[in-house]
C-alpha cells in the first residue's frame, strides 16, 4: 500500500528525481514521506559517503524538498510515501529507516508480521530502535547479518539482505540504500518493478514512478531481487542465490495517462476518459476472449473471486452470465473466500477480477484455488502484476493508469469485459463488441457541460447530508453498492446501498422526512419493480433521486441518462460516480486522497 521510488544513475540531483517520482506514487499511500541520498565523497578512493535523510508527516503533494537534499550533488537516493500500519503517523515513523551505524537505509512496503520477536532478539544484541514500525526491524536485522566488517562489499550486502529476508514472515517488499552506493530490493507477496533506462535505472511500487524517463521494465516475482550500482544491476532468486537471467519488458502506458492535466482533480479526468477505457477494454483478441469463455462453459462450478470496488464488477458478472449466457458463476469476496474452498476441485475455474493485481486477499484466494487444484484467470489492468504472473490465463482490461483512489474507469472497464465474456459463451463476441462499443458512443455523447452542471446542482443539494441510500434491481444491484461506496470513499457521508426487494425486510425503517434516496434503473424487466420501491421510499418521506432513461412522478430529482437496456448499469455508474465526486469537492474534500484509504490493499 505505501509507494517506494529508488534511483540510481547518471544524474547528480537523485534526490529532486526520486521527489518527482514519490509524487506520482501518492495514491499508495499520503499520511507520509520521506527520502535518503547518499553524499558524494570528496576523496575518491574513500567508497562510502555519508546518508542525508528528509522525512515528513502529511502529503508530498503538499510539501517541498529542503535545500540539503535539494542542492546534494548525488547520483542514488530512495523514497517512500507512507499508509500508516505499525506506529502512529510521526515523522520517527516515516520511512526510510537507519541501522545503529547510519550506514543502512531501508523502505517497505508490506507487513513484517513477526517484527516484534525479531525485534526483542535484535535489542538484546544492542540494537537501538527509534520507531514504533516493523520496517525498522530490516534495517537492523541486515546491519545483524553484516557483523563488524570495517567496509561494505556488494557481495557481503547481498548476502546479509538474503538472510534477514529469509527471516521475515508476511507479505514484504523492501528496498535497502547503503552508503557505499549499491541498491537492493526484494519482493514477496508485495510489488517492486524494475525499470531500466539510459545509463539510469529504477526500483518502484508501480510503473507511473518513472514512466516518463522509461517503459522498459522488469516485474520481480516472489522471492526475487535486484542488486544495482552505477555499473549495472543483476537479479537474483533470493531464495537460492542464484541469478537470474530477467525478461525485459516494454510498458504500452504513456506518460500523459498518468498525469491530471488540465483537470482539477485525477478523479474527474478519469470518470471523463470513460468512453474511451470502455471501447479500449472491450479491444481485446476474440480468440482469447473464446478461449476463457470456453473454459467457463466446461467447467464444473466457476467463481468470480474479488475485493473492493472488483468485487461488485464480479457481482455484476454473476448477473449477465445469468441474463445473456444462461450460465450460472457463483461470487465470493477474496477475504471469505477460504470458506468455499472446500468446493474447489480440478474442474473448478476461478476468475480473479482487480485493478492493481496486487490486492492480498484476492492473491490469497488465487493461491487457495491453486493448491486445490483448480484452473485460475486474471481480468486485471496493470500488466506484468502479481496477479497477471500468478494466474494460468489473462485478460488485460486496458483502463491505462488509474491514479485516483477512488476506482473509476477500472470498474467500468471490468463490467464491459464481463459483459463480452457473456456474450462470446454464447458465441455472439461480435454482437458484445458492439453493444459495449453504441454504451461508450452515447456515453461519450452524454458527458456534456448541461449534464455535469445537472449532477453538480444534485450533488449541492445532498452535500449536507448524513446518510444517502441507493436501490437497485438485477444488474443495477452491485452498481447500488458500489455507488453507496463512491459516496463513502470521497464525500465521507454515510451511503448504503441495497437490493430494491430488500427495503421492506428492514430497510425501510431508515428512511424519514428528506432522507436521500437514489434509485438505479433500466428500461427492462426490473423498471416497475425499482418504481414501487421509489414509492415505497417517498411514503415515508424519502427525496427520491432517480437515474435511468425515463423520468417517473415518483422522483423528486431526476438525472437521465440514454436508453440502452443491456448496458442500463455501465451507463448508470457514470453520473454516481460523477456525484460522489461534486460532493467531495462541495465539502471540502480531495477526491483524489480520501483520508484512511490507499489505492492498493497489498497487505491482508
């Protein structure tokens, strides 16, 4: 969940680069930040130089870079912006982290989840802790492994690196910046890539780090690590020791995905670039997209397997296969997922849905499959993830760089691919391509100034609210959650959302004078069904705000959107997530960094 950024290169301002490139990482984590360099030596001949630290609490966003590490004529430092774990949010527990000598620097990503014994071996030794984290612990175990030896040596590094990775349990990913210039980093359970460039290279959480000074990269597997100086770098099996000749690969992203632009907030360029992300997702190869739904149709018992904003797109997926292939797919979330395992077998498909392909428990739940035997697919957006390597088949869902917390464009990008997946088990691919390719037209046709302008004036109505309550019937169902979701994640204000069937099985008695309700619907068989309960809302005094292609006495707001009956809930999430975006702005909120929240839940 935190956001790690090394460089090492040609350059003599790393510390300004490895600033820029913490920025871009924001979204892994904002409470916050800090950097390492190493200064440059006077004598040559002497191969250690002194390590200059920067930590600070709050966003880097926010922040400057102090004229020390500014002005340092330095060619390798390390970054680190922070989501909080172990320890409160102190600039003591800001990353990165120093042995006893000052000589050792570390940064992590992850959970050491058996800090505290090593910890009690490590002070009992005479280590001097002065942090309330677990990633300190690495920087003292290394300084352990090392031993009293009056020069660092790349090899002697490697190996104490080796071995305090071998004793650290948990889902890890770690960077370690020493004084005589060598970098290392390793990986296990949590992400590290490695990009090469011009003479320079990089060590990042994710690929927007450094995108702009190189696509080439490297995707580290479990148990695997990058050893790098100013002469080159190699990788290594930190398991056995050996090296490993690496698989170079080109990122198809561009720098321009990753950046705000013109808009005021990333939230907002995303929603916008919808109609784009939902054509580019269903761009897919129609021999692979038959393949999958082949392997769907001859298995026995599938599951669609998620977290988060996913695990509605999964819930969605249950519901087309149901409506267009006549196929039934069971749904679970990647937390509880362990509890089905008992039905897993051979003939068992389970397809893993994610953004990142780097959320702990939907890996979790993939490695639970395969050790049961079952056959694994990844719907994912970020190529070369954990999840895409870890899977025996992949479908990318070509979103581009989702930098926002708040899950926009990824989710309608996993809905447009499930809508073609049911589509192509039927044999109709082309029929899916196009009904997915008319929704992104005529989304793009309804995002015009009169329609935001329209949401805008909704959302400054509700933006005092306490509680918002959202309804919806069949596939407009998980679009009620997860547009209760958006509400939460950016406005902070209290949303619920709820099968339209279900409000007279309890719900009903939230509803009082004014109490905000939206109702999601289609012009389908579920239209009448979600208008009484509309009813059932405005007679307990509910203010009913209705989203679909036809207005009804019933709503006392109404935002209408086009009229495509098959694709009514791809096309309904854009003006949710629209209006949990104004009301974010209206109380002051950042969209783009709600409070408590990272973009990627990396650890369980």
């Amino acid at each position: 969940m935190c956001g790690i950024f090394g460089y090492i290169g040609k350059r003599n301002d790393a510390a300004k680069v490895v600033f820029e490139g913490l920025k871009r990482l924001e979204y892994r984590g904002y409470d916050s930040w800090g950097i390492v360099a190493k200064q440059e030596t006077r004598n040559r001949k002497q191969e250690t130089g002194d390590l200059i630290i920067e930590k600070h609490v709050g966003k880097i966003s926010d922040s400057s870079l102090n004229s020390k590490l500014l002005t340092l004529n330095s060619n390798i430092a390390l970054g680190h912006t922070r989501w909080a774990t172990h320890g409160g949010v102190t600039v003591a527990n800001a990353h990165p982290h120093l042995d006893c000598t000052g000589k050792i620097a570390v940064v992590h990503n992850g959970i050491v989840e058996n800090f505290q014994k090593l910890k009690k071996e490590l002070e009992v030794k005479g280590h001097k802790f002065v942090s309330e984290t677990d990633t300190e612990v690495l920087a003292h175990l290394i300084e352990q492994e090392l031993g009293a030896r009056p020069e660092f040596a790349v090899e002697s590094l490697k190996d104490a690196v080796k071995k305090a990775f071998s004793k650290i349990q948990g889902r890890n990913a770690f960077v370690v910046l020493a004084s005589d210039g060598t970098m290392i980093g390793v990986r296990d359970g949590s992400p590290l890539v490695f990009g090469k460039g011009n003479g320079e290279y990089f060590l990042a959480s994710d690929v927007p780090a450094f995108l702009e000074k190189t696509r080439q990269v490297i995707f580290l597997d479990d148990g695997q690590g990058v050893v790098v100086t100013d002469r080159g770098f190699k990788v290594y099996d930190f398991v056995s020791g050996k090296v490993i000749l690496p698989k170079i690969e080109r990122i198809s992203w561009t720098i321009a995905q990753a950046e705000k632009g013109k808009y005021p907030h990333f939230l907002l360029k995303e929603i916008l670039e919808q109609p784009q992300t939902i054509a580019a997702s269903i761009s897919q190869r129609e021999h692979e997209i038959e393949r999958l739904a082949k392997m769907i149709k001859v298995a026995h018992g599938s599951f669609l397997v998620a977290c988060g904003t996913a695990s509605y797109a999964a819930l969605y997926g249950t519901y087309v296969f149901s409506q267009i292939a006549k196929k039934h797919i069971n749904w679970a979330i990647g937390s509880e997922f362990g509890d089905y395992q008992h039905f897993l077998t051979g003939e068992t498909l389970v397809i893993a849905v994610s953004q990142s392909g780097e959320t702990a428990d939907t890996l979790e739940a993939v490695k639970i499959a395969k050790d049961r035997g079952a056959k694994t697919v990844a719907v994912v957006n970020v190529m070369g993830s954990s999840l895409m390597r870890m899977t025996d088949f992949s479908i990318l869902t070509n979103a581009g760089p989702e930098i926002a917390v708040v899950s926009t464009k990824a989710f309608t990008s996993q809905l447009s691919v499930l809508q073609l997946l049911a589509y192509a088990a039927i044999g109709e691919f082309k029929i899916g391509q196009k009904i997915v390719q008319k929704t992104a037209e005529e989304i793009d046709k309804m995002l015009k100034p009169t329609f935001f302008k329209h949401v805008r004036g909704v959302a400054k109505k509700l933006k005092a609210s306490e509680h918002i309550y959202v309804i919806g019937k069949g596939q407009n169902y998980p679009i009620a959650l997860e547009a209760a979701l958006k509400i939460k994640e950016a406005s902070y204000i209290h949303g619920e959302g709820f099968a339209a069937g279900e409000l007279k099985h309890g719900v009903i008695t939230l509803i009082e004078k004014g109490t905000p309700c939206i109702v999601l619907f289609g012009n389908d068989d579920d239209r009448d069904y979600s208008f009484s309960s509309a009813m059932e809302m405005k007679a307990r005094g509910g203010y009913i705000i209705g989203i679909g292609p036809k207005h009804n006495e019933v709503f006392d707001e109404f935002i209408k959107v086009p009229d495509i009956p098959e694709t009514c809930a791809i096309i309904n999430t854009i003006p949710v997530q629209l209006l949990a975006y104004y009301l974010a702005v209206f109380r002051g909120n950042n969209p783009d960094r709600p409070r408590n929240l990272a973009k990627s839940v990396t650890v369980k």
